[in-house]
C-alpha cells in the first residue's frame, strides 16, 4: 500500500481550487475580495454575495482581533446561521480560515501570510503525489526519466 507521511499526518482535508479571473481594473476593497474568492473557488456565481459578506466580515472582526462565532456573523450580517455556516465550512475547505472551539478566524495573521502557507499545502501535497506516482511507477514497470 501506497502511503506519505505527510497525507496520514493531515488533520483537515484542503480543498484549494485556482481559477484564472481576470483582476479588477481598478482598486477597490470590496472588488478584490470578490476576485480573490472567486479566484479561490470560493464564491460561485450562485454564492457570490452570500459568501464574501461572510468573508468580508470575518475579515473585518479578525483584524479588530476578534474571532467570531458563527451565531455572531450571522447577527452582525443578518442571515441564517445555518447558510454562514455552510459558508464558513467552505472557507475551511479552502484552507483560508481555520476554527478555535466555536470561533472562526483568518487562517494566519494576515491574507499574504495566509495564502503562503496554501501555497506550502499545494507543495507538500504535490511532493506526496510526486513520491506516490514514483513508486506506482516503479511497481506498474514505467519507465522513468529524471528530469533536471
């Protein structure tokens, strides 16, 4: 059996979509949170407004260095707690926030800082899928080159 230290060590699965969005023209808060969403496969069409408002405000309350609930979004927003909920696991999935008990904040302290350490899940990951792929290759019989 085929295993990487790294995938049994992971605690959480991470999702992390990319998509190739055109940036905004103009600078504006609320346009690139959209796009960067959007860019993370966040915020679908359907979930655009719904999703940043939940993004946006728990953005807002981290850096007042306060980590929400999701009862406390959902007041503050004015939406079920049950559809920021279901916003908030999204954002999880995607490795852009994390939870604390009943608490939910940025994933580090900051979206650059954040976005770096998604950058080392894809790497670490792609390492795993690189080790596995080689050993498959090996057992299959492919025959390998190694590339400089």
């Amino acid at each position: 059996m085929f295993r990487s230290k790294n995938i049994q060590q992971k605690k959480m699965p991470i999702r992390i979509t990319i998509q190739s969005i055109r940036k905004p023209i103009n600078k504006n808060l609320d346009e690139d949170l959209r796009w960067l969403c959007s860019s993370l496969g966040f915020c679908n069409q359907k979930q655009k407004h719904t999703g940043n408002k939940v993004f946006t405000t728990l953005l807002k309350k981290n850096k007042k260095g306060v980590n929400p609930t999701s009862t406390e979004l959902a007041e503050e927003i004015g939406m079920s707690r049950g559809a920021v909920i279901h916003q908030l696991n999204r954002l999880k999935e995607t490795g852009l926030i994390s939870k604390d008990g009943r608490s939910y904040r940025l994933r580090e302290t900051n979206l650059t800082n954040t976005l770096k350490e998604m950058e080392r899940d894809m790497k670490r990951l792609f390492e795993d899928l690189e080790d596995i792929a080689a050993e498959l290759d090996e057992e299959i019989g492919f025959k390998t080159r190694q590339r400089r």
